[in-house]
C-alpha cells in the first residue's frame, strides 16, 4: 500500500477543519457546507477511509507516527496470521 505524502495529508487535514469551523459557524450556508464535504471525500479518498470523521482521525494518527508505526496500524497490510507480507496482500 502507498502512503500519502505527510505534506499533503497535513495540508489536506488544515483545509478540512478550517471548513469545519466555517460550516459550523454558518451551517445553513450552502457553498460553506459543500465545500467542507468536498474537502471531507479528499481527505478520505487521501486516507482509505469511508467516513470524513475517521479520515480525519486517521490523518492526525499519520501525521503523529513514523512509517513503520503506521503500517503496523493498517490491518490491511497484516496477513490472516498477523504477520507482515512483503506485497501488503493477505
């Protein structure tokens, strides 16, 4: 599995929450609140994830850890067995 550039998912992640604050302090407006879903798909197509929230989550966890840390947190990268494969395949 290819990991994102932690540039892109830090500038990724700030875009998002700057959004966040923006849809929060104006929700009933509509440019503010699909922008700050376009920003939340980005963030999870950028991460793997299916929900903008644990995108975000997973962001932040990247952005912490080194690579090995974060590939031993990717279960999809572990076999059945729970041992690394040298592909990322189970």
């Amino acid at each position: 599995m290819l990991l994102p550039a932690k540039s892109e998912v830090a500038r990724q992640l700030r875009r998002y929450r700057a959004w966040e604050r923006s849809m929060l302090a104006s929700p009933s407006d509509v440019a503010v609140r699909a922008t700050f879903e376009d920003s939340g798909y980005t963030l999870c197509v950028l991460m793997g994830k299916r929900c903008a929230r644990e995108a975000a989550e997973a962001a932040e966890r990247y952005l912490r850890t080194n690579l090995v840390t974060c590939a031993q947190e990717q279960p999809e990268l572990l076999s059945p067995s729970g041992r690394k494969t040298p592909s990322g395949a189970a």
